[in-house]
C-alpha cells in the first residue's frame, strides 16, 4: 500500500504546481470581499437583514446557475445507470422487478431510484435515460437550496448578522459534487435525502422533525443500502438528546418531559418500520434479504489496502483535506445552540462512519462516489467555523483574532477548484473518475458517446428487432442490456447468484474482480461472448463479426436453430457454419492425429454436441478418436 499512496501525493503535488496561482486568486478574492463586506455590515447602525439575505440569495443563485452550467457542459449517462434502467423497463413491461424476464436476482443496489424512474417511464413518453438526466439535475438543484437552508439555520443560532452561503456555494460548484448532477444514478438523489434528514434533525425539536428526519434517512436507506450509516448517526443524535430527560422522568413518573423526549425517540424510529416491510418483500421476491450485489462486491471482506487509496484521491484531488481540517475544527469550537450541537454531533459521527466503511469495502471505482453524501455536511462544517471565528465571543477571549474568519474561508473557497486526479478513459489504482465519462448528445432519445452505447443499439438492431434472441454474456451490463434487449449474463456477478459467490483472488477494481470462465458459461447456456475466451486453437471457428465493425465477439456455445435463424435473418453478422466444419473435419479425418482428435472432441461436446442432437457426426469422431468400430 506504500508505493501507492506515496504516488498519490507526488501526483497531488505536481498537480498543485499546475493550480496554486488559480487557488492563491480564490484564497485573496475571498479574503478581500469578505473585507468589504465586514466593512459593510459594521458601519450599518442596525442590523441589515433584508440586505444581506437579498445578498445571499443573489450569490447562491449565481453560484447555482453556475453549478448547472458545469453539470450541463459535462453531462453524463454512465454505463451502470442502465441497469436500473433495465430492472424499471421490465418492471413496466409487465416481466417484474427483473434484469432477465423469469431470474428473479436483485441485481441492484438502489430499489427507491429504480421504483421512481420506472413509474416515470410509466407516465412520461420519454425515454430512462432522458428522465434521469433530468430528475438528477432536479435533485442537484433542490441539494444546493436544502444545503443553504441548514447554513442559514446554522448561521442564525451564532446570531451572524450577514450570511454568505459558503458551503451550499461551493456544493453547486465542487468539481466532485457537480459531476453527479448528472450520470444517471441514484448518487444525488440519495445525497438530497440524507440532507433533507439533516435539515429536519437540526431545524426541528420535536416528534413531527424526528420523524421527517428518519423517514428522509430511511428513504436513503432505500436508496442506497449503506446509507443506513446516516440514519445510524442521526439516531445515536437522537437518542443521546433525549434518552437522559426521558429517563429521568420514567424514575419519577410519566410526566411531559418524558412524552416529549420518548415521542421523539418513537418517531424517529417509526419509519424504520417501511424499512422491514421492504426487508419482508425482498425475502419473499428474491429469496434474500441480501442483494446479489453484496456477493458479487464482496462487501463481507475487507480491502483496507484500495479503501485507503480511494480516500487519499479524493481528499487529495478535491482539496477536501482543508474542508475537513476546518470542519474537525469547527466540531472542536463549544457550540452557540443545541440544534447546532446536534449537527456537530451528526456530522462527526457520520465522517466516522462513512470512512471505515469506504476503508473496509475499498471504496468504488468512480472516483469521488461514496463521499458524495458527505460533502455538504462536511461543507456545513467548514462554513460553520468561519462563522465561529467571525462571531464566537470564546474564540476572542482566546485571543484569535477575528480577521482569521476571513482566513478560513478564503482557505474554504481556494479548496474549492480541486483538480482533475483521475482523466476520464484513464483509470489509475483501480479508479475511474466519471466526470464527462459517456456524454449525452441531447436528443430525444438521447444518444451517448460511448462504444458501448453502440453496441447495444446494433445488438438490438440485428437480433431483437428481428424476433432472435440470444443469450450474451458480457462485462459491462448497462447499455449493451438496455439497449440491445437481449437475455444477458452479466460475467461479474451481479444479476448471477453462482458467480457472485465465487472466492475473490487477485484484487483490483471494487465490485469488478469475479468473473466467469468460458466453461461456467457453456454450462450456463450462453450463446454470445464479449471478447476473446474461447481457446486460441478455435479462435477462426468461434468469431462473430458483425458490419459494422464492433469490438470482438465469439461465440460461447453453437445452437444449430439459433444459427440458421441468423444466417438467414441477418446479413450484418457472419460466423463459421459449425456443421458444415464439422463434415469438412470428418472428411480429412483419416489424415489427423488421433491424440488431436481426441482433444478436439473433448470441445466439440461443449461448444456443439451437448446442446444439438446430432448422434451421426458424433460417431463417427468417437469411433476414429477411440478406435471403436462404427
């Protein structure tokens, strides 16, 4: 893990060479409005509080637009979007929650998006990818306002007379936040919810707020299952701010305070209760209350080793090493309010949580994606104590002067530029970064620009939509599925039991290091391959090649049926005819070596004679290759 993680910082190092003057202008620019703007505010003789909410308003608005601009100039339909894609489609089309019509595997994990964009799909004529696009860029937005309203709440319990709305600013514009205002996936929508709990956490102290704030984590929750760890840090909030009033009232009777304390303990768990029924249905539909991408993951083992790598790229290349830093401090600072208490104790435990998780899983292999939730809360933090230093009357005593306020959030503003760490079509330790990754050309439907995109199209084109259908097995699931709609084996496990419960050996890429070998798939019945697996000695025999040209295909096992059906329907794709091969072979079989043969036959079975009656040319090879008479 050494080498790694020391080529990380000589490349953040190099990459800080190219960017310090950009982030030096960001630290002084920041530094020198928030002088103006001090200027301002001291030499009114009263408060100006509808200037100076007027004024928030106009810069996050700016910043916002500003935000939507770069998400739009960067706009980007990943490849694993499509399998929720797919999983709504079938929903739809009446097949059920499904990947393959009839293989009930949970192959997903994010049922609450995928529910949502299938009921779209169901009343919008447009197409997935489209509703994606804009429901992330929704969710996008509605963050940046939700993460400027728990600022503001924030800022008025320290009683700051003019709040600048540093964090929700910088969400809308940090190059690791805005990249997943589009993509397709959940990622934002689950980052809104979180937020929206943590906004009825702090604003709200009583049983109405708990439960608004854990039916918002719960729905997380559902939206990806490792955000329970927000609603675990929210609850232990929860309960340390009301467990010991509560108790002290059971000792001495059911009294007020304890209704209230233990109301909103109740109503905080309340919404869990969705959460078993949901729990009780996936038993009952998939036979597991586990997703099939837990195996397939393998999140039960850890992988410390590509966890701390992950980390280390993402703090490093978005500079959120400072946001964090400030953050820490601010959790340090004795708080003004309890709400703001009950933040700090949120956001600390989360950061906690949220790390050791990444840490122990290896992270993923989109760069930035699973610190997606935590940025604003860490954002809030940092802003938190620019306001702390500006107005915290402790802090003066201690003789920090009040100018460092204008330090830490020029330090905050410098951090937000961060650097393109990982360039996308380039992976490094295992790690892509998604930004601009699989751009959407804007039409209706949408078209991407990724070879895959086009693959499945003319997958789709050739077989589908001439009635054939054969089984692929391919490596990237998303939009060769979607799009081709084809029955497909996805050859990493995740929408196939046997191959996600294989023993993991060498680690590289999260979620990405099961694979199945060509003989799984003959025995599975796949007809198709993506790329070359098939020995080298049948090589010429096996190719697929379609017009026009694709990355290579072979086939995995020889349907006589499915072939001619091809052969006849389908000019765009030609193949060897396995049969007449075969009576070519069985001509000159007097001239071959009978250890060759024998060899030969051994694959001929599994590519040809198990799934195609064909009792002739069979023995007619055993009798040659074993010396029987016919």
């Amino acid at each position: 893990m050494t080498g790694p993680i020391v080529e990380v910082i000589e490349r953040y190092a190099d990459l800080m060479g190219e960017n310090w003057p950009l982030m030096a202008g960001l630290f002084a620019g920041t530094v020198l409005v928030g002088l103006l703007w001090r200027i301002w505010a001291s030499r009114s003789e009263s408060p100006p509080p509808g200037r100076s909410v007027w004024l928030g308003r106009a810069m996050m608005a700016l910043f916002l637009a500003a935000g939507i601009w770069l998400a739009l100039e960067q706009a980007s339909v990943v490849d694993d979007a499509f399998i929720s894609f797919r999983y709504a489609r079938n929903l739809v089309d009446g097949h059920g929650l499904v990947f393959n019509p009839g293989e009930r595997v949970e192959g997903y994990t994010n049922f609450l998006w995928t529910a949502v964009i299938a009921a779209l799909i169901a009343l919008i004529p447009l197409d997935a990818p489209w509703i994606s696009l804009v429901l992330t860029m929704a969710c996008f937005a509605a963050n940046v306002l939700v993460v400027y309203r728990i600022g503001r709440f924030l800022a008025g319990e320290r009683q700051v007379r003019a709040y600048v709305p540093l964090a929700a600013a910088l969400c809308a514009v940090q190059l690791s936040f805005c990249s997943f205002a589009t993509t397709g996936m959940e990622t934002m929508a689950a980052s809104l919810l979180v937020n929206l709990g943590a906004l009825f956490l702090v604003t709200r102290d009583d049983a109405r707020g708990a439960a608004l704030s854990g039916a918002m984590f719960i729905l997380a929750t559902l939206t990806r299952p490792d955000h329970a760890l927000f609603y675990a840090a929210a609850g232990a909030v929860i309960l340390v701010r009301n467990a010991g009033s509560a108790l002290d009232e059971v000792r001495n009777g059911l009294g007020p305070a304890w209704r209230a304390g233990g109301a909103r303990i109740a109503a905080y768990a309340a919404p869990f209760s969705v959460y078993l029924v949901y729990m009780g249905w996936k038993l009952v539909y998939y036979g597991s209350v586990l997703p099939n991408t837990f195996f397939a993951k393998a999140v039960y083992r850890s992988y410390f080793s590509q966890g701390a790598l992950y980390a280390a790229t993402f703090y490093l290349g978005s500079n959120f090493w400072v946001v964090t830093l400030l953050a820490v401090l601010w959790i340090a600072i004795p708080s003004q309010g309890g709400q703001e208490k009950s933040f700090k104790g949120f956001a600390a435990i989360a950061f906690v949580l949220v790390n050791a998780y990444v840490l122990w899983v290896g992270g993923d292999f989109m760069y930035g994606r699973f610190f997606v939730c935590l940025i604003p809360i860490l954002l809030l933090g940092a802003e938190g104590l620019v306001y702390a230093l500006a107005a915290e009357p402790r802090i003066r005593r201690a003789r920090i002067p009040a100018w460092t306020s204008l330090a830490a959030a020029g330090l905050l503003a410098a951090s937000a530029h961060g650097t393109r760490f990982v360039e996308p079509y380039q992976p490094l330790w295992h790690i892509h970064d998604q930004g601009g990754h699989s751009r959407v050309v804007w039409k209706n439907p949408p078209e991407i620009r990724h070879n895959y995109f086009k693959v499945g199209n003319l997958l789709g084109r050739v077989f589908a939509d001439r009635g054939i259908t054969p089984t692929l097995a391919t490596w990237t699931v998303g939009m060769i599925g979607y799009y081709s709609r084809l029955p497909l084996i996805d050859c990493h496990g995740l929408n196939d039991p046997v191959i996600a419960r294989k023993p993991i050996g060498d680690r590289n890429f999260p979620g990405h290091e099961k694979s199945a070998d060509i003989h799984f798939l003959m025995r599975r019945g796949a007809h198709f391959v993506q790329g070359e697996h098939q020995p080298e000695r049948y090589a010429d025999i096996v190719k697929l090649e379609f017009r026009p040209p694709i990355e290579p295909w072979q086939i995995v096992t020889y349907d006589r049926r499915l072939m001619h059906e091809v052969a006849e329907k389908v000019p765009e794709v030609a193949f060897v005819d396995f049969e007449e091969y075969l009576d070519r072979y069985i001509f000159r079989l007097q001239d071959k070596d009978r250890s060759e043969v024998r060899k030969d036959l051994d694959w001929f079975r599994r590519y040809y004679f198990k799934r195609n009656e064909d009792p002739e040319r069979l023995a007619v090879l055993e009798s040659f290759a074993f010396e029987q008479t016919p």
